[in-house]
C-alpha cells in the first residue's frame, strides 16, 4: 500500500511557523472511520474542524496549480455550430418562404411615413454612428484598460466579418438560387439592389471579439445602438430581413471563431480567489497541490499565497526542484487521488490543513459544464430509461453532487464524507475526506479480489440501492478496495454525482449490470456471477442478461473492454444461460436511435425527394384516371393471404403449440411494427416474442426463427424456377425471362462472385452465416424427422411469397399494365430483395425506388406510371396494414401474449 501523505514523513510545503506542531499521523494509528464490521458500516466520528487562523496571524498557503493560461471555451465552439446552423435556416427559409418573409418585412414598413415624421436624425447620420462610433468607443476603452491583445482580437473579427460577408456575397451572386437572391434583394430608387450589409458583420465580430456586454460599458452601449440602428433601417426600407438576419449570423461566427483560435482568459477560481473559496468552505488549508499526471506537473507552478497585510514567501524554480522547496520531495499523491482525478471532470486537489489533516478538494468550472450538458441532453435524446438527469446551472450541478453524496451516507454506504461547499467566481469547490490506505479496483490484482471483497462490493452497492439510490458511473476507479486493522475487506463507492434518488428500476439494474461487468474484467465470468449469487435474487439476475451492452456501460469500461479485446459479454450472457436455462438474454433495446438510424431517415428523405423530382405528376394523374379499383381491391385480399402463409410458417416449425389464431394476429402485428424497424426485423422479433412468451427458451425461440427465414429463402428460389417452368408453351428452356431481367441477373451474380475474391468480404460473410447455421441445423435435425411439419412450412412460405407476388401482378393490373407473371415475379422478388438490404425502416422509399427501376428496365413502363402502381402495390400491402396491425398489437398486449 502507498504511503499516506498524511504522514510526518509526507511534504506539505507549510509556510505557517506559527501554526503549532502537527499531531501524530502513524500509519499504524488506524483511522477513526474505520471501526465496523464486515457487511456493516458504521460511521466514525467526524473529522475535526480546523482552527481558523485569527485577524492578522500568519498563514501562509503553499498552491501548486496549472499556470492560468487562457483557455478554448467550448461554449464558444458550440456558438459558432449554432450560428451556421442559424445561417442555413435563415437561407432555407428564405427561398422556401420568401413570401413569408417578404410579406413581415412589408408589414414593418408600414411604419416607415409615420416613423420619417418622428426621427430628426438622417438615416446616414445614424449608419456613420454606428459604423464608426461604435469602434472607436470599444477599441477606445480597451487602450484605456491598456488590454492591447483584445484590441487585436477585437480588429481582427472585424476584419474576418468582412471578408466572409463579401465570400457571401460571392457565393449568393454565383451559386444562390434564384428564390434566395430574390429575398434577399430590396428595392432603393426603383432599382432592385442585394442587401447584404457588410458593415453589419464587421461589428458585430468586433463586438463579439472584444467580450461579453456585461464586462464593458462600450460594447453594451454599442450592442444597443447597433439593434437601434438595424430597426430602423427595416422599418424605412434600406436592407432586407434576411440579409440583416444572415449578416448578424456571419459576423457572430467570425467573432466566436477568433475568439475560440485565440482563447479567452480563463473565469474559474485560481490562486488566491480558490483559497479563499476553501476557507469559506470552513478550512485553513496550508497547502493545495493539483492532482495531475507526472507528464504534466513540470508545467505546473508554484505561489505563496499570504495572508493581507504580511509579505508572501518568495521561491524561484519549477516546484519539482530543491531551489523551489528546499529538497526534493516524493509525489503528494496515492493511487486513491489519482483515481478521483481519473473519474471526474473536475479539477483535483490535494489539501493538507493547518491541523496537517489530508482532505480531497473538488473543483467544479462552469465553462466545463457546457460538454458535460450536452452530453447529457445527447444521452437524454438517444437511451431509452437510462439517461442522466438534467442540471441547468453549476450550482445546481454542485448541489445534486452534495445531495447524492450526503445520502449515500446515510444510507450507510461507505463512501468519503463531504465536509464542506463554498463558490468562487465561475466554480463551485467541494471538500470531502480522504479515503487513505486503498486501492482503485484497477490497481487491486486478482489474487487480492477474494470472495468476501467480491461480496462486500456487492452490499454496498445494495445497500445504496436499497435507499432507492441508484450510481450510474460505476468504473473502476469509483470502486475503492481496502482493508480495516482486522484485515476484513473493505469497500468504497465514490463519484456519485451521476447518480439518482428515488431512482427508478431500471437504473438499478444498470448499476447491477455495470458492476458485474467491472467484476468480470478483473476476476472473469464464472466468480463474478458466483459472487452476486445469493445476494440477488435468481430473477434479477436473469434481467441483467438483456443489458449486458457496451452502450449500458460507463465509457471508461467501454475502452477497457475494447483494449482488452475480451468477449466478457457473451461469456456473461453464456453463464447466466447455463445457470439459468430458460434465462431469456436477448439484449434489451436501450438506444431510440443510433448513427444506423440517421443513415436510414436521410437515405428515405433522398430517396422520396428523387421520386417526387422525378415523376411527372400529370401522367399520375392521368394513370389513377383511368386505373381499374376492382383490380386495388384484389390486390389488399391476395396480401391478406401472407399473413395466413406466415402464420402456417411459425407454427410448423416452432417446438411449441401454437394457436392459429394468436400466431396469425401476430403476423398482422408485425405489419404495425414493421415502420420502425428495418425489413424482416420486426416480424423477426414478434416471432421471437411469441415463442418465449409460449415457453420455448431463448436459444430454442431463436433457431427457429432463423429456420423460418432459411426457408423463406430456399422457397423464393423454388417458386422462381416453378413460374418459369409453369409459363409459355414450352417449360423454362423455351419461356425465359425478358433479355434484359437475365442481363440484370447476370451482372449481379458477377458481382457478388467479385466480392467474394476479397478475404476481409468472405470472413465477413461467414461471422454472420455461421451463428445463424449454428442455431439452426440442431433445430432443423429435428424437424426432418417430421416431413409433415416440413410440408406445411414450405406451403406457408409459399403462400407469403406467393402473395406479395400476385398481389404486385393485380397492382400492376389495376393501371392496365400488361406485365408478364414471370418478369412481375422476378421484379419483385429482385427488387423486394435489393429494397429490403438498404436498412431503412419498412424499405420505405428503397422497395419503392428498386420495383420501380426494375419496371422500367424489365417491361419499359414510363416512370410515373409505375411509380403509381407500385405506390399502389405498396399502400394495399404495407400502409393499409399498419393501422390493422395496431389493433392486433393491442389485442395481444392485453391478452399477454406479446
């Protein structure tokens, strides 16, 4: 164990001779909070308050800190995103609403008579204010404050304003449709005149450049005459709404952009002010170290900070050397400190008080808050049950740390206690005790992690959850491992500020599932689920299985998974199913949408757009005209039939009795759920759903679903070669498909014969074929020795496939279309195919965009029409089901069955 800094032997850099001689720190005295029993926590008592110095005693403070350089605020990062998106908006809406946008700015002009009556002042007069007044009065106080840098600064976003106005004006003249440059024009003399006012980005990078208004009194007065001065250029007509608005957004982002380039001084508590935030907090400290890794202390510096009214102690040297301290001296930190630097994103010190008491000060910087809330409000928007709360503020951030912690406390777990908050300029500075003498799980080897450490992680954790309190971050290095003077385990959980109260369920099983996963890491798969056995129940323990995902887990547990390159999961979700054999661990959805989503949703928008680009609404017109219903009407009954066909399918081939009923009502389910998930993956799941709901385990549940898909696909080939034989007058040698179906076909088996030359397409290939023939051959062993089973499979996938065939054929009837049964069947099979691989939800769009190509290109059906009769195609057999398909979801929600 390393040796506490808290020891006589430890530096402490005091400055302080009046301060008295430290008490004893043995590290054989055991701590006073360290009096409990295994399984049992009881709290010590609390660590004594420090003498405060009096009015005028010395009290020297040693502070080792990063020097306070300026800083890249990521607020200002993420001010320049959202003033291009500003720019794109106002430019959308310009050429899509310019009669909007046209008819307010006419509105506001409405005033102008009555306004040209009221103002004295010249509208020139008042542009000369602005253009050069403004400036003058911001750069005048900042050679006044002799702040020459932000003069700089300040002139070159003025200059960057203005260069990227005139790159707009460029590229709005050379590129912009006709629509924008028609909103963005504005009439001076009866001659039509682009306004996009240059000036007004050049200030407005100035402004933005030289900092905040509510610093300087120039920018402030500045800001206003420049709203001032926009106004009524509006109302009497001198510049457009939009060019305004576009103008301002430029300008913006070259001021955040200079800005951000060059940084801006840092507003969180340094020196002095920080020291005067622990003492608020209700400490003395004598010395403050930042806790920071090796590499980087020899950039850190060193200041004695004296009280008022005495002389500060001078040092010359980097604080690491002899010059600086006097002698050289060992590192201030533990492996505990060092792992809470780790954990947080907060700033670290080590404080030692002039009672020589070793404390953990935690800083929390507003401008750091930014990235914590938005990626907050991002895992918010994205995981399902398992997002964090929201905090608006730092002192809301601070208060929910002191609130999480103080209860964690209370309830009994053993986690270091808080002592003290206090705010300092833009932070919020926490003091909590020091956890001496143990070790992060990471540094623990596995030889020490017996099974009463592996035990005693566990209470704790249950002993938080059953507070209704629930962690969120556990890693490994939040979980502190230790042992009392009677050499029994013991076990710290810090970090709560992540956490919840009154948390609900689902949150506590994350917990459970994080720390079993950081438990398998350390000690493997079987002793980390031995270890939870008899403290969790059986039932909890089977609903960890769904959530043994990497996106469940912190991110630090993550990358310690993927640089280990280990397969814990699986390993896991195999030891929960071999102790517990009807364990369903199928991975619960957790993610409302990830990046396959956002491909899906921009591919079907640029899929509908090409479609309603490219059709000739006309000939639309004239096709439904003419179309016969009769022909619509057969085409919704002959889809009907694949419910029944899918139905016959599932129950043939599941090793449990199913109801005909139940399994066709769960058909036309998956046609409600088939618009939120890919193809084939909705009714893939309700299937999957149906079979674990009747008794079948999971693993059993799964080959057979994959053994209903395997058969739909030696089906589709079957009935490929059957049509072809059963057509013309002559079987398949003498009725072959279209010269170009066969052109088509040929070059797609050349293709995917291409792709298998390349090795990384064929290991690919098989990591995804193999799982499925391993799931499926044990199953399909035992339903060859049942050929009446195999029968009625093949005649549902049969009648499902026949279906959407002929109910494409009626569709294509409907329009008068003469299409031959073989090129229909060919087209659709093919097309249906190709749509279905694109991962949008239901195929909208791709199916669409496939069958009609193949129209054109097989039968030389004109675009339009067959765009209409496929969109009649696809309304009679995807959109027509979906409200059908939520009747029947409901029906067997609330008879149990799904």
């Amino acid at each position: 164990m390393p040796t506490s800094p808290s020891t006589p032997d430890a530096p402490t850099h005091v400055d302080a001779p009046d301060a008295g001689p430290a008490p004893d720190a043995s590290p054989d005295t055991p701590h006073p909070s360290r009096t409990h029993d295994v399984g049992a926590y009881v709290r010590g008592p609390r660590l004594a308050r420090p003498r405060l110095p009096e009015p005028g005693e010395p009290g020297h403070v040693r502070l080792i800190d990063a020097p306070s350089n300026r800083v890249r605020r990521p607020q200002d990062a993420l001010g320049i995103v959202l003033a291009l998106l500003g720019i794109a908006l106002v430019i959308l809406l310009t050429i899509f609403a310019h009669a909007t946008t046209v008819g307010v700015q006419q509105d506001v002009q409405g005033f102008s008579r009555l306004l040209a009556q009221i103002l004295t002042l010249p509208v020139v007069l008042l542009e000369g204010i602005v253009t050069l007044g403004a400036p003058l009065m911001v750069l005048g106080e900042l050679l006044w404050r002799r702040n020459l840098r932000q003069v700089v600064e300040s002139l070159l976003a003025a200059g960057l304003g203005l260069l990227l106005a005139l790159l707009t004006y460029v590229a709005v003249t050379t590129f912009g449709a006709v629509s924008l440059i028609a909103g963005l024009t504005i009439s001076i003399g009866g001659q039509p005149t682009l306004s996009l006012p240059a000036y007004v980005a050049a200030i407005v990078g100035m402004l933005v450049g030289a900092g905040p208004r509510t610093r300087r009194r120039s920018v402030a007065w500045s800001w206003n005459l420049l709203w001032f001065t926009l106004a009524i250029y509006l109302i009497t007509g001198q510049v457009s709404l939009a060019g305004v608005l576009l103008m301002l957004l430029v300008g913006r982002v070259a001021g955040l952009t200079v800005r951000y380039v060059s940084g801006v001084r840092s507003e969180r508590a340094h020196g002095p002010t920080l020291v005067d935030g622990v003492r608020r907090a209700g400490f003395e400290p004598t010395a403050l170290v930042r806790v920071r890794d090796l590499s980087d202390r020899p950039h850190d510096v060193v200041q004695d900070i004296a009280p008022e009214g005495t002389a500060p102690l001078h040092r010359s040297g980097p604080w690491w050397s002899g010059s600086a301290l006097g002698t050289p001296e060992p590192s201030p930190f533990d492996e505990a400190t060092l792992a809470l630097m780790r954990s947080s994103d907060h700033r670290i010190y080590s404080m030692t008080t002039a009672e020589r008491d070793r404390l953990d000060v935690v800083v929390l910087d507003g401008e750091r808050q930014v990235v914590g809330m938005l990626a907050r409000t991002w895992r918010s928007l994205r995981m399902r049950g398992i997002e964090g709360r929201s905090a608006i503020s730092l002192r809301q951030i601070a208060e929910r740390a002191a609130l999480l912690q103080y209860s964690a406390q209370a309830a009994g777990v053993r986690t270091p206690e808080l002592l003290g908050v206090s705010a300092a300029d833009d932070s919020m500075i926490l003091v909590q005790e020091h956890v001496d003498g143990s070790l992060p799980l990471r540094d623990v080897p596995e030889l020490v992690l017996d099974d009463a450490t592996l035990a005693e992680c566990w209470r704790q954790l249950l002993r938080a959850h059953d507070a209704g309190l629930a962690h969120r971050s556990l890693t490994a290095d939040v979980v502190l491992v230790g042992h009392d003077p009677d050499g029994q385990p013991e076990v710290w959980l810090t970090g709560w500020e992540n956490g919840d109260i009154a948390s609900a369920e689902l949150a506590r099983r994350v917990d459970l599932t994080q720390m079993l996963a950081l438990l398998a890491l350390r000690v493997g798969p079987e002793r980390a689920l031995a270890s939870v056995t008899g403290l969790v129940p059986d039932d909890e323990i089977e609903a960890l299985g769904p959530l043994l995902q990497t996106i469940a887990l912190p991110t630090a547990t993550r990358e310690e998974i993927r640089r280990s390159k280990s397969d814990v999961l699986d390993r896991l979700r195999d030891e929960i199913v071999a102790r517990l054999p009807e364990a369903n661990v199928e991975p619960l959805r957790l993610v409302r949408f990830g990046a396959r989503s956002v491909i899906t949703a921009v591919l079907a928008i640029v899929a509908v757009s090409v479609l309603v680009t490219k059709i000739k609404f006309d000939q639309i017109t004239d096709a439904v005209s003419q179309a016969n219903p009769w022909w619509a009407v057969a085409a919704f009954a002959i889809g009907c039939l694949t419910w029944l066909g899918a139905a016959l399918a599932l129950m043939a081939f599941s090793p449990a009795r199913l109801s005909l009923w139940k399994t066709t009502l769960t058909q036309v389910a998956a046609s409600y759920v088939s618009i939120a998930a890919p193809a084939g993956i909705g009714p893939a799941a309700l299937n999957l759903r149906l079979l674990t709901r009747a008794g079948t385990s999971g693993t059993l549940a799964a080959a057979s679903v994959g053994l209903v898909q395997v058969a739909q696909i030696v089906v589709t080939v079957v009935i490929l070669v059957i049509l072809a034989a059963a057509t013309g007058d002559g079987g398949l040698l003498r009725q072959l498909p279209s010269a170009t179906v066969l052109v088509a076909l040929g070059i797609v088996a050349a293709l995917v014969a291409s792709m298998f030359l390349v090795p990384g397409v064929r290991r690919w290939v098989g990591t995804k074929i193999e799982p499925l023939v391993t799931q499926t051959w044990p199953r399909l062993s035992t339903i060859l020795s049942s050929p009446r089973r195999i029968m009625i499979g093949l005649a549902g996938n049969a009648l499902m496939s026949l279906g959407y065939i002929f109910a494409f054929a009626a569709s294509l009837k409907a329009f008068g279309l003469d299409v031959a049964i073989i090129d229909s069947a060919v087209i659709y099979l093919l097309g249906n195919t190709a749509g279905a691989a694109v991962p949008v939800p239901g195929g909208i769009g791709a199916v669409e965009g496939a069958l009609t190509l193949g129209l054109q290109l097989t039968a030389g059906v004109l675009p339009a029409v067959g765009a209409t009769a496929v969109m009649l195609f696809r309304v009679t057999t995807f959109w027509l089901r979906i409200p059908i398909g939520a009747i029947a979801m409901r029906i067997l929600q609330h008879s149990g069955d799904l």
